[in-house]
C-alpha cells in the first residue's frame, strides 16, 4: 500500500507513504495563527522533519502554545550556537539561565566579549534564517556522539555522556556541518525563526525571545539587576565546587561527594540568612513588613521559619 490516511484535525486527508510533517504543516498552516512548531501524531508530540508511514491522527501547535513557545526558544540557542561557531571557531556557547524574556549566555574558550561580537552573533543568525537551512535530526551511537563533542571542545557535552548512560543511541541534531545535542524538538527550518534579538550584557550577553503571547513581537526588555546578581553568585559557586553543569553533578554523586555539597549549601544556606537577619535587626525601627516570593514548594515556609529563629 503506497498511500496513508491521515485525519488533520478531523479531517481525513490522503498521502504518500513516508511524507514528511513539515509538507503536512505547510498545507494547514493558514488554519493556525501563528508558525507551526511542531506536530501530534496519535497524541506523541514528533518533530516535523519527521515522516510517517501508517495511518494517523495528526494535529499540530505553533508558537503560540507553551510547548510551540518552547521548541521556538530551544531552536533560537541552537541556531546561535551554530552562530558562535561560524563566527568564532574553537570557542562554543556556553546557555546558563534565564533572564527577563530572554536566556543569558557566554562563550567559553573565547576572549572578553565586545559588543562588536554580540552585533556579528547577530547578523550570522539573521543569515542563517534568510538561508531556511534544515535541522536534521540523527540518531548516532554513544561513542560517535563523543567523538563529535570531542572534536568541538566541548567538554561539558563529554562529561555528559561520559558513563552511566542507560541509552546507547541518542539523537542529535546537525544544521549545515555543525552537529549538536538538544533535549526536545526543534523546528523544521532555520526560515521560521525570524523573530529574536541578541542584547550585550556584561560579562555575556542575552538571547532576546519573542513574546509567548503574541510570537511576531518583541517585549520590552526588563533588567532585573538584583536576581541576575543572584543567579552570578550561584554560578560562581557551582564552579567553584566544580558542580557547574549536570554532567559535573553526576560525577560528584558517583564519588559519594554528594553529602559535602549539601552540607556546604545548607552552610552558606544559614550564613545569608544570619546576614538578613542582622540587617532587619539594624532596620527594625523602619522596617514594617518582611515579604517572601517564590513558586510553588520552593521553601518559602521553611525559609521565613528559619528566618524566624535568627530574628529571636
């Protein structure tokens, strides 16, 4: 049987066997309000570089969903790290946390960054979305992907994948020579990835990401100086226990060193908390309200108990 039936939204349409989901997205698109990301087939979410062979229910969200919002940010790191790679060679990306509406970012193996690099990012990005290159997605045993990350100096990816691994095959995905590993899916095209900014932000910079809510725009940006000062005194102190990525984490677990790094947390824990405790002793006289922020479990309860204790 050379032909399939796919049922697109409840509506039941006839393809060759083996078409491939981007095709499929192009022909409904103007059923969606924003770019198609990615697609539902029989309710598994599949990258649409992906092909079907058998008959299916296929659905799809754009970059207005969260899942959409999502696939678009993680192709936008992936596209500027093949950026970084053009532009400066031996030198890679280096993502590390969110910021306002975008993702804080350094290059390793790189000098002090200038805004002149930031502007040169940027410009290879937007060429390489005019370009509409593929993201093509491969499935490579254990050892080859080592090799790869070896090759481009990236250790972090190395340590990764070092040991302990329960797969011995993992997909990675390869945009014009350049080939990476990314946890989830990634758009078809480098062509539908036209809205982003790059903003230098010392001692990195920020990949800007469009609005969630309305995808062909750009918010403002908001500086959040205080929790960037925070997240900076985490990352100096995951270096500085040499836990600064997973891989790291895994291999301090797997020498039995995991009980000294929370004994050493706990510690630094209770000292900023003896430290705001003597600043509102300091304050008491001006100070009228304490308040605590935080998602869901994340210790506020615990925290303003603890807090508690050093203020008696």
């Amino acid at each position: 049987m050379d032909r399939i039936t796919l049922n697109i939204d409840g509506q039941e349409h006839h393809f060759p066997k083996g078409v491939r989901l981007a095709e499929i997205a192009q022909m409904v698109q103007d059923r969606y309000p924003y770019p198609i990301m990615v697609a539902m087939v029989d309710y598994e979410l599949k990258n649409c570089s992906d092909r079907i062979h058998q008959d299916a229910m296929v659905s799809f969200l754009d970059a207005g969903s969260s899942i959409g919002a999502r696939v678009y940010q993680r192709s936008l790191t992936f596209l500027l790290a093949k950026a970084v790679h053009d532009v400066f060679p031996g030198a890679y990306l280096h993502a590390e946390h969110s910021i306002s509406n975008g993702l804080y970012c350094e290059i390793r193996n790189f000098r002090h960054l200038r805004q002149t690099d930031v502007e040169e990012l940027e410009t290879r990005m937007q060429q390489l979305v005019e370009e509409d290159l593929p993201f093509v997605r491969t499935s490579l045993k254990k050892e080859e992907a080592l090799r790869i990350f070896e090759e481009q100096g990236k250790t972090p990816r190395v340590i990764l994948f070092e040991k302990d691994r329960a797969k011995e095959d993992t997909s990675v995905y390869t945009l014009d020579g350049y080939t990476d590993y990314m946890f989830g899916y990634l758009v078809a095209s480098t062509g539908m990835l036209k809205t982003f900014g790059l903003r230098f932000y010392m001692p990195g910079f920020i990949l800007l990401f469009p609005d969630e809510k309305n995808p062909h725009e750009m918010p403002e940006f908001v500086e959040q100086a205080k929790l960037f000062n925070v997240l900076r005194e985490t990352d100096r102190f995951c270096r500085l226990h040499k836990v600064h990525n997973v891989g790291m984490l895994n291999r301090m677990i797997r020498s039995g060193q995991a009980g000294e790094l929370i004994r050493v947390s706990e510690g630094l824990h209770e000292k900023q908390l003896i430290g705001i405790a003597d600043r509102i002793a300091a304050e008491k006289e001006r100070i009228r309200l304490i308040m605590i922020s935080g998602p869901s479990s994340s210790g506020k309860t615990t925290f303003a108990k603890r807090l508690s204790v050093q203020l008696k």
